[in-house]
C-alpha cells in the first residue's frame, strides 16, 4: 500500500467530520457531573480545541496563517 493510499484512508470528507464533531458535542453533553475530572476537561479542550480548527478549515481559513484575522481565500 503507497503512503498517499494510507493517508487517504485516513482523511473525513467535511460531511464525516461534522458529523463527527455532532457526535462528539452529544457525548459532551450526556456527561454527568460526576465524570468531570480534571482529565476530562483536559481532554475535551484538545477534542474542542481539533473541531474548531477543522470547522474553520471547511469554511476556508488557514489556522495557522501567521496573522490573525485573515479573509478566506486571500
């Protein structure tokens, strides 16, 4: 198997990765109090922290662009 066939296997389409993150939101919201550890707000910081980042690529920003601030598609 060729490493772009590996990687391809690997990568959502925008659809699968927002219904991932819906998923992800609804997993977040059954949580009851007594399952929030600081490890779980730990991680749910790096899983929020991910979506957003994939939220903002589907609509057309580079997150990591070194200035803030910057019009999709300039």
């Amino acid at each position: 198997m060729s490493d772009q066939h590996a990687e391809a296997q690997w990568q959502h389409t925008d659809g699968e990765t927002i219904a991932e993150i819906i998923e992800m939101l609804q997993s977040l919201d059954n949580t009851g109090p007594i399952q929030m550890s600081p490890l779980f707000y730990q991680h749910w910081f790096e899983q929020l922290n991910m979506s957003i980042r994939d939220l903002l690529r589907i609509l057309g920003h580079d997150v990591d662009a070194s200035e803030p601030g910057g019009n999709p598609g300039q």
